[in-house]
C-alpha cells in the first residue's frame, strides 16, 4: 500500500480560509434572516383615515365659521369624543372631564381635599 502523501504548508493554510470563509457566510446567512424575521414581524403603523379626518376637519371649520355663537374649541373637542365614545356601545368605555376624573379620583382613594361639611 501506498502512503498518504503529506499535506503541504499551502493546502493547509487554503483549507483553513475555506473554513473561515464557510462560517463567515452562514453567520451573515443568519443575521439576514433574524434582520428579515424581525422586519416582517413588526407591526406596520397605524394607517389614519384620510377621510374621516378631512369630513371632521371640514364640518369642526364649517361650524366654527357659520355657527352664530361662539364656541370654545375645547368644549366642541369634549363633546366630539363623549359622542364618538358613546356611539361604541361599550358599557365599559367613558370619557371624564379632569374635574369628573379627580371626583372619581377621590370616591377610589378616599381622600378628599377642601372642607369637609
């Protein structure tokens, strides 16, 4: 039987690239697909609706120009959200003015501020 030629100082050196090459690509293999992964799993950003907003913003200037009184933006704010809230028709759902919210606040807490008659 023949013996096995002896390795050269070069072919070692040329398996050891391969090698070296070898992982280099499949750790970038995987850094790819955990990059890809985590940008098909994110969830996309809300899309506003385009309509509603303009229909809201014309008729909110339709009224603050025509209406014959004058009107507190922040009342017409309010009331617009207790009436978006309340077409839900969830029970569990309602909109608290800040002085509604501190009394209900105080009932929670059972602390309550001012005098006490």
């Amino acid at each position: 039987m023949a013996d096995a030629l002896p390795e050269t100082p070069g072919a070692a050196t040329g398996r050891a690239r391969g090698i070296v090459a070898a992982l280099l690509f499949v750790g970038l293999l995987v850094l790819g697909g955990v990059w890809a992964g985590r940008a098909l799993t994110a969830p996309a950003p809300p899309v506003a609706p385009i309509a509603g907003t303009q229909l809201f913003d014309q008729v909110l200037s339709a009224v603050a120009q025509r209406y014959v009184d004058t009107l507190d933006m922040g009342l017409i704010y309010d009331k617009a959200v207790s009436g978006l809230l309340r077409e839900l028709n969830d029970p569990y759902t309602a909109f608290l003015s800040p002085d509604r919210l501190k009394r209900l606040d105080e009932q929670i807490s059972g602390t309550y501020t001012g005098v006490g008659l």
